[in-house]
C-alpha cells in the first residue's frame, strides 16, 4: 500500500503541539473556494512568555510575548483558501512537469542560481484552476540541480525566478546507500538545529557545532534497508528531532528523527522514508549531538503578529496589537505592506477587512518602525481570556 503523503506545509512539529478547536469558522466570499480543511481552528495560548504555536508553527508577536500582554488564547484560523486564478502567482499556477516519464511537482520553494546545474531543456508545465477545472499549459526552462539526481529533483524558471520540483511518484530507495547515491544529501542538508522528544517550546532544543560526523556515521549505514510501515511513529520512542531546511530539496523546516532504538524517518521526500540504521549507528549520532551542541532557544515554525486591522490601502495594512496588552497604551501599530501578491489577494478580494482581528504570517525581520515587507497570508481570529471576548 502506498504511504499517505505528509504534506510539507506542516514541517517539523509535533502532534501533541496542535490542538484543534471544536468548532469551526466558515467566511463566505464569492471570490473564494475554500478548501478541506476550511475555517478550522488551531489554539494559541498566550500566558505570560509562553506561547503555544497554532497550526503552522507560528508565534503571534515577534519574538514571542513579553510582558505587555495578557494571559489569553488566540484562536487562529488556517482558511485553506484556493484563490482564483488571476489571484495566483505563478508557482501556485504551475506545479506539474513530465520529464522522461517522471512526473514532478513543486511546493513553490526558491532554489539559488548557484544550486542549478546544466539546463535540461525547455518542458511544458501543467497548471489547473480548481475552482474552474480548467487546464493551462506553459514552456519553462528546466534545469538540473547539483546535488541531486535528474530523477528526482529539477529546477524550474519561471519569471526570473527557479524553483524545486521533485518526483512525485513513489518509489522510495532500497537502501540507505541507494538514498546517498540518488541525493549528494551532506551537501543538501546542513543538519543545524536539533530537540530531544519534541519540537514544542517546552523541550530542550540545540544548535549542533557541525553536521559532518553525522553524515559520516549515516554514510556508513549504506546497507540500513527502508522499512515500509505505516504505523511506524517516533513518538513512543526516545528521539533527536533535526530540523531540515534545503533549497535542494525544497523543503522548509521539515524533520529528520534519529531514534534511540536505531531508526532514522524523515519526511522530506514527499512521502515518509524509514531506515533501520541500527542501534550503533543511531547511539553515535545521539552522543555526538549531546557532546557538540549548544542549548537554543526554541524558534517558531514561522513568525506571526496577531492584532486588529485598523486601515486597509493600496499599499499596506495596519495592524494595532493593542488588544493584546495588559495596559492598551503599550500597544503597537505594525505597517504590512503589499508588496507581494501572497498577502495583497487578501486585502483586494475582502477576505479580511478593517475592524477584523486576524494573524499575519511573515518570513522576513520587522524594521525599526514596525514595518513588515515580507508578509505571506492572513487568517482570522478569536482572541478570549484576560477579561476580553472579541466576536467574530
């Protein structure tokens, strides 16, 4: 039986992290299709400087909380919006070329120009409109990318910009060793932030010095077989949790779990692969992170403000957290501007409106003035607690 798929947006969180609210919020706009997981909600608790992440991973401050605020719980809501076509950008339009028989598909994550290799050629990309069933189809450049075999990973231009595409149809390697050969995966993958047991902001987490003996020690279980389980999971074991980043891959946060009794998981190949790399193996990696690493603070899925929206322009939103505050006067009024398509579709088709709390999702820094220029999406929420009850 085929592995269910493990969907890439989630990345490296634990389940116990989520917690799903009973009811749900359904925002009705023409403009709009919302998907499966419409108008569901996740709980952020908010109680002094702790916060537990909602459904992506994010933080509703910056930083997480300080003493401004009070002891309240955010209800965030993950929309599951499918936009229109003409809302879209381009890598959410095309995300499914045919190179020799091999079908690949993006997440729209950038890669480098330093990661492409040779140019393949030039492939027609498939695009669909979800909302209209209808089917589009454009040229692209397509490239190789260095550390990865042509069968499983290529790079696509699109716009002046490259993206990772990954094969897509499951056929997980036999071995290991098999893995190494497909993916050059010391130079893929910097392995640097690592938590025992658990991603969540209660756990130990740490900053590995070097990732080479790791990669050393794992290069040695060449002949480690992949174990097909589907109820395989980590979390009834002793684990390390590595955090994986790589523009190769096209993957963002997602996990590599290194278990006590000699599994290594990950979940960055679009589906689950699962090794038996041996007890040895796996105690000489866990020694080796114990004894060069540092403690770290725990860092958010994704970077989150939270607040009410108090104008809506052309060119930028403003967000007061005041609401938020133990004393109002603290409050901060964010600048959000739309600069990218991302976040400018939710102004433009209403799908969130002056007077409205909501959360904004950001990748970048906020600047001095509390200016935000790299925000990527919008959801609704339901602040409680701390003497306030904010309506829908």
């Amino acid at each position: 039986m085929k592995i269910p798929r493990f969907s890439n947006a989630i990345g490296n969180l634990d389940e116990d992290l989520v917690e799903v609210a009973a009811e749900c919020k359904k925002k009705q706009n023409h403009l709009l299709k919302l998907g499966s997981i419409a108008a569901c909600f996740a709980v952020i608790i908010v109680v002094g400087a702790l916060v537990l992440p909602s459904l992506l991973g994010g933080e509703p401050t910056p930083g997480g909380t300080n003493d401004r605020y009070k002891d309240i719980n955010i209800m965030a809501g993950e929309s599951g919006i499918v936009w229109p076509w003409e809302y879209q950008t381009v890598f959410e339009k095309y995300t499914e070329v045919t190179i020799d028989g091999i079908v690949y598909r993006s997440h729209g994550r950038l890669v480098s120009e330093e990661l492409l290799g040779d140019l393949i050629g030039t492939y027609t990309v498939l695009g669909i409109d979800e909302i209209e069933g209808d089917r589009y189809t454009e040229k692209f450049e397509v490239y190789q990318l260095k550390y990865a075999d042509k069968s499983q990973l290529v790079a696509v231009r699109m716009e002046g910009s490259c993206y990772t595409f990954k094969r897509d149809n499951y056929e997980p390697p036999h071995t290991l060793g098999e893995l190494f050969k497909l993916v050059d995966l010391p130079k893929a993958i910097e392995l640097k932030r690592f938590s025992v047991n658990g991603d969540s902001p209660n756990k130990k987490h740490y900053t590995l010095s070097n990732d080479d003996y790791v990669w050393e020690v794992l290069a040695g279980c060449e002949n480690a077989p992949f174990v097909e389980d589907e109820k395989w999971v980590a979390h009834d074991r002793e684990y390390y949790s590595f955090t994986i980043t790589s523009e190769t891959l096209g993957v963002y946060k997602v996990a590599m779990y290194v278990t006590v009794d000699g599994y290594l998981w990950t979940n960055a190949f679009n589906y689950q692969y699962l090794f038996n790399i041996g007890e040895d193996a796996a105690s000489k990696i866990i020694k080796y992170a114990k004894e060069n690493s540092t403690e770290a603070e725990y860092e958010p899925y994704q970077n989150t403000i939270v607040g009410k929206i108090t104008e809506i322009t052309d060119e930028y939103i403003l967000l007061d957290d005041s609401i938020l505050c133990a004393n109002p006067d603290d409050g901060i009024t964010y600048k959000i501007l739309l600069n990218d398509l991302r976040i400018s579709r939710y102004a433009e088709s209403g799908a969130i409106r002056v007077g409205e709390n909501v959360q904004i999702t950001y990748e970048g820094e906020i600047d001095e003035s509390n200016t935000i220029d790299s925000a990527i999406s919008a959801s609704d929420v339901v602040i409680s607690g701390g003497d306030v009850l904010i309506p829908e």
